[in-house]
C-alpha cells in the first residue's frame, strides 16, 4: 500500500506515504536528494522512493489487484522500477520517462504489479500502470495515487487498493486554498496513514523552496528537514 500526492498551487507540493510490511528499509539523505532505500536480497539496498534535488520525485505504488499484464514476456520491455531509478538518481528526466512510456512497451517484475507516480520541478505528473499504459498531466492542480489502477478505478476490488485513501486525499485537496502548505499536506497523509500494513515513512517535498521533510513511522512530532 502507498498514497501518492502532487499539488500546484502557489507552490508544487508533493507528499508520500510508504505504506510497508516485513520489508526492511532506511531514508538516505545525501547531496542529490533524499532516497528510500529497500534492502533487496539480491540487489542490496536499491532507492525506489524519494526525491532527488532537481526536484523529481518518485513513488512506487504496487497496484491491487495484480495485473498479469505487467509480466515481462519477450525481455525486451523497459522495467518500470528501473525507470523510477533513472528519475530517482537524474539519469534520465521525467519527459524522457514519458516518452518511453507511451512508445514502448513497460514491465514490472513477475507476479507484483508496480506502478509509478512521479513528478518533475514543474509539479508534473506522470503515472504508469505496466501493462496497461500511462497518464501524463501538465501541472494539475493536484493528482493522487494509491493502489488500484486509474484505468480501471473500482471496477476490480482488493482488500489493499486503498480507494477509502484515494477519495478522503481528493475531497481534502478540493478545498485546497492556493496557501496549501507543508503543514497541509502532511494533514492529509496523517488522515490516510495506515496500521495493518503500517505507514512507515511520511515524507512531504516543498519543491519550490527545495526542501524534502519526512517523518518515520508515523511519529509527526519527529519531523526532519533536508534543504537542497
């Protein structure tokens, strides 16, 4: 389970949820940015989510239902965490991302449909569903993610998609005012936070004065700030 935010008022705002079970994880600051770091068994630690300091962010949401469309077949698709990767660490920019994405074919690994939910510094957003295609909007006044597909939206159920998270984060950000804040956002990950598979990073990227916040846990009164 994940939330994913990105607002454009007068300042692009982004805020993210990792919602994580049995997984061990660490926050990395460092000069590009401000990763979280997944302990792979094989790969060591990788950084799938965060924000780096040229201002793009990248979640990682897994989508529930799983899709088997998001399976790799021939070998020869694009692999969908390894484009978040791309973003993550400046290798590629999000309009490179973009173009891949509608001309190519993109995976996820087999069985576990990933997607993603990425932004650039100009609050765009791109969201990618393996399989399924990809949605690119031109700094919208805000757009959210969680774990079901918007191209299918609730047409398939799962315990896990998290369309509660998704309606409560919109119908808080309808009545956004152009003031919307760090402190905004965060309000609205406190009210999709999660405890069954707990809510184990809140993280809240004020881009326009390029600084990355972000709590553990679920422990809002512990809130450390990197400025880039």
């Amino acid at each position: 389970m994940c939330t994913s935010i990105v607002v454009n008022k007068k300042k692009t705002i982004v805020g993210w949820n990792l919602d994580l079970l049995d997984m061990e994880y660490r926050v990395s600051p460092c000069e590009e940015g401000v990763f979280i770091e997944i302990n792979d068994a094989k790969e060591g630690w990788m950084p799938l989510f965060g924000g780096n300091s040229r201002g793009d962010f990248v979640g990682m949401p897994t989508c529930w239902p799983y899709d088997q469309r998001s399976d790799p077949v021939t070998g020869k698709e694009r692999n969908v965490i390894l484009l978040d990767i791309d973003l993550l660490t400046m290798k590629r920019t999000l309009q490179e991302i973009k173009d891949i994405a509608e001309n190519e074919e993109v995976c996820s690994i087999p069985g576990l449909t990933f997607m993603s939910a990425l932004s650039d510094r100009e609050g765009n957003v791109l969201h990618i569903v393996p399989g399924q295609g990809s949605l690119y909007q031109e700094k919208p006044e805000y757009a959210v993610m969680t774990n079901f597909s918007p191209f299918k939206m609730d047409t398939e159920t799962h315990p896990w998609m998290g369309l509660d998270r998704y309606r409560k984060a919109k119908e808080m950000l309808k009545d956004a005012t152009d003031d919307f804040s760090v402190e905004d956002c965060f309000d609205i990950l406190k009210a999709v936070c999660q405890t069954v598979c707990p809510t184990v990073v809140s993280m809240v990227y004020d881009v326009t004065e390029k600084t990355m916040y972000w709590c553990e846990n679920r422990q809002w009164d512990a809130i450390v700030k990197k400025t880039f």
